[in-house]
C-alpha cells in the first residue's frame, strides 16, 4: 500500500485506509500532528498492510512496517495551561494517545 495524499488533517492511502489525529480542543490551544512533514521517501514506500505504531516522547509518532519507520511530528500551541494529549488513529481506531511537543 502506498500514500495517496497527505493533508493537514490525515494521511491517506490507496486502499482508502487513513491515519488522522484527534484533541479535544479548548479555548486558546491547537495540538495537531504535523502530517505534512512527512518525510520525502514515505511518498513512495510501499508499506505491509498492517502498519505499526510508536509514540516519541514529547515529539511525535513514529509509523511503518517491519522494513521501515517513518516520524510525523506532533505539536501543542498554547500558553502551558491546557493539555498537550493529542490521540493518533488508524482505520478509525485509537493507536495511540501521547504529550504534543509544546509551542508556547
């Protein structure tokens, strides 16, 4: 499977599977994982079916295969009062849920 676009909201395959993220945001925050940072050569791996998942302390995430892994950074803009938990998910479900790095 190959990505078939990437967007500020999602990562998106051929196989129409999607890697997106989720907060529950408050008033004066945004934490959001920065999908177009991507690395170049993601756009033309072609990744195993079932991809794995890892959270890179107060930075990001990590995804891939058994071949490969490739980071996506993660990012909380805000003023230190609110959370920094944002939640990664895969075909809809929750892979993972970790602390954005903060912007102030």
């Amino acid at each position: 499977m190959k990505i078939k676009k990437v967007t500020e909201e999602a990562i998106i395959f051929d196989n129409e599977t999607v890697i997106t993220y989720d907060h529950c945001q408050d008033c004066c925050e945004d934490n959001y994982a920065d999908f177009k940072q991507i690395e170049p050569e993601a756009l033309d791996y072609d990744f195993e079916i079932e991809l794995k998942f890892e959270a890179v302390e107060e930075a990001g995430f990590r995804f891939g295969d058994s071949r490969r892994m490739f980071f996506i950074p993660c990012y909380s803009e805000q003023n230190g009062y609110y959370s920094s938990d944002i939640d990664i998910y895969y075909k809809g479900e929750e892979v993972l849920s970790f602390e954005a790095e903060m912007r102030c």
